[in-house]
C-alpha cells in the first residue's frame, strides 16, 4: 500500500501574505491592500483583519495588546499613580506616549492611560467640557470661513484645513465634513 501525501491547502493568512509582500514592499497604502484582498475574493472585513494581522506580524504595526504593555512600563517607570496632575498633564502625557510609542495616535494613549489608571484604581481628572453652545474651535473656525467664503473652491477648503496642524487622515475626514457644511452654506445663501 502507497503512502500519499495530502497536501493543506494555505491559511487565509499565508495567502493574504502573498498578497500583500510586494504591496507593502512597494510602499502601498492601506487603500491597494484591501483592494487587493477584495479582488482575491475575501470579504471587506475579512480583508481588514487580514491586512491588521500581516502588518503585525511583520512589525509594521502595533497590536493593541503590545501597545498598552508598553504605555504601561512608561507610566510604572514614570510614577504615574503619584504624578497625576490636572487634565493637561495627562493630554500632554498622551502626546509624549504618542510620540515615543510607535504607531501609536494621541487617542491611543489616551485610551491606554485611561485603561492603566482604572486597572491601577487610579482616579483621572475629569476632561474640561467646552464653552456651552460651541462644537469646538476647528468647527467654529470653519463656520466663520464657510459663511465669508461660501464659493471657496475644494482647493481653498484644504488650504484653510492645512492651517489646523491636522494628521493627513484628519485633514480628509475634515474636508468631506466642512465641504458638507460650505455646500449647507450656498444652498442657505439661495
């Protein structure tokens, strides 16, 4: 009797690799890794796990698990739980977290922190609310362009946004939402 070898077809993983190594290779975005997976017929959300899980295995991207481990070495070795402070020390806290841990956004920190403190039972100060009526100042900012510049052109629209110091994933969200807003304005000028 002959032996045969049955061979295991590839994991969804190690085919989403081969996909994926001479995109990110090339430098690709996000953007042509899901379109890629999605052409090789995994769904959206499959894909974006997919994408999540080939990233971290090739150190390019930080699991939110090793993302809290290290923000809490920082704060152990910071003496965090003495060191508290008002709520601009922990807004600054996250900003330095951000910027000292790799692939790691200032509400990313936050969120860490805030998970640190309450594992550690520590109390954080409360966030200041803002004035009563405003949405913030980017909106209120954007509210005064919209209403003096109601024909501003899309390329006006990024210029005024540029000015805000957002990140370019920022900046996008921010374009669609004060175009919205600039469009609500010419129609409310008619």
């Amino acid at each position: 009797m002959s032996e045969s070898t049955v061979e295991t077809p590839p994991s969804d993983l190690e085919i989403a690799t081969d996909i994926l190594d001479p995109i990110i290779e090339a430098g690709g975005d996000e953007g042509k890794m899901v379109i890629a997976l999605i052409e090789a017929e995994f769904k959206a959300s499959k894909a974006l796990t997919l994408i999540r899980l080939v990233l971290e295995s090739k150190g390019l991207l930080l699991s939110n698990k090793d993302r809290y481990t290290q923000v809490e070495e920082n704060l152990a070795n910071w003496d965090f739980a003495n060191n508290v402070g008002d709520w601009e020390n922990i807004d600054a806290l996250a900003v330095t977290l951000s910027e000292e841990i790799e692939a790691t956004s200032k509400s990313q920190a936050l969120a860490s922190i805030r998970k640190f403190a309450k594992a550690n039972s520590i109390e954080l100060p409360a966030k200041p609310k803002g004035a009563v009526g405003s949405r913030g100042n980017k909106f209120d900012e954007f509210y005064t362009f919209a209403l003096a510049n109601r024909d501003a052109s899309p390329g006006e629209i990024v210029e005024f946004i540029d000015g805000f110091g957002s990140t370019e994933n920022q900046a996008k969200k921010y374009v669609s939402f004060f175009g919205g807003i600039l469009g609500f304005a010419r129609k409310f000028a008619e």
